[in-house]
C-alpha cells in the first residue's frame, strides 16, 4: 500500500526528482525484504526497477553524485542477489558496473570520502567474488579478506 503512495506521487510528476528517487528507494526496499527472506528471485525485479529509475535520474542531471551513487549501489544490490543465487558471473558483472560508477564519482571528488568508501567496497566485492572462482579453502578466503579490509581501514575507506 505504502509503495503505490510512492508510485502516484512519481506518475503525478515524472520530472520531479526527489518523488522518482523516493519511488526508487522504496522499490528497493522491497526487494531488500524479499532478499532476506529468501525470496532471492523475487527480489530481482524490485532491484532492477530502483535501478532502472536510478539510471534515469542519473542521466538526468549527470552531475548529481547522489543520482550517480544511487546508480552504483543499484549495480550493488543486483549483485548482491545474484551472487546469493549463485550466479557467480552475474554477481560480478554487476559489481564491475556498480566499480566503474564509482569509479567515475570518486575521480569526479577525490576528497569525497564517502565516494572513495564505496570504491574500495566495489573493489572489495569484485575480489571477494573472484576469490571465490578460485575455490580456495574458507581459511584462505577469509585471510585474504582480513588483508583486503585492513588496506580498506588504512585508506580511510570503512
């Protein structure tokens, strides 16, 4: 009930950016409880909708950080999902869209804190999911994520 509020005040006003990115926020909500519940497929199509949404927005005003980080966590959560799934190839597909973002964003800000926050996490999950290709043993997986995280500590990047 709650996310067709949200859809009427988008459809009222398509160009209105804050009520489109409140739909997008909302949509993704409801795939993150579909996630996790367990429901990982179901979750897709809300992800995919926030994102659709996002993409929209962010080619909109091209300038707008908040548009463009909304693009990348976007990529994240696909991600996310399709990794949980299983679908290793997916899962870092979307992971390296979401990396290229935000790449694009932390070159754009270099002092944005927050920006290079989440370029060391995209990083972090392309590296955790490559990792796990190379079906190393669960000690070896986690003490190369202990180094991983440490070099995110030392850059600032939590």
């Amino acid at each position: 009930k709650g996310l067709k509020v949200f859809q009427a005040l988008a459809d009222a006003d398509p160009n209105n950016a804050e009520s489109q990115r409140d739909l997008s926020v909302n949509v993704e909500k409801i795939g993150d409880v579909n996630l996790y519940l367990g429901q990982l497929e179901e979750s897709v199509p809300y992800y995919q909708q926030a994102l659709d949404i996002s993409l929209k927005l962010a080619k909109a005003d091209p300038e707008n950080e908040q548009a463009q980080g909304d693009v990348g966590y976007g990529y994240v959560k696909l991600g996310e999902a399709a990794q949980l799934m299983g679908d290793n190839k997916s899962a870092l597909e979307h992971f390296e869209k979401s990396l290229n973002v935000r790449q694009s964003v932390a070159d754009g800000d270099p002092k944005n804190a927050f920006a290079q926050q989440d370029l060391g996490s995209s990083y972090l999950r392309i590296a955790l999911i490559q990792l796990d290709e190379l079906n190393f043993s669960e000690s070896e997986r986690w003490e190369s994520f202990l180094r991983l995280r440490e070099y995110q500590i030392s850059i600032g990047a939590h």
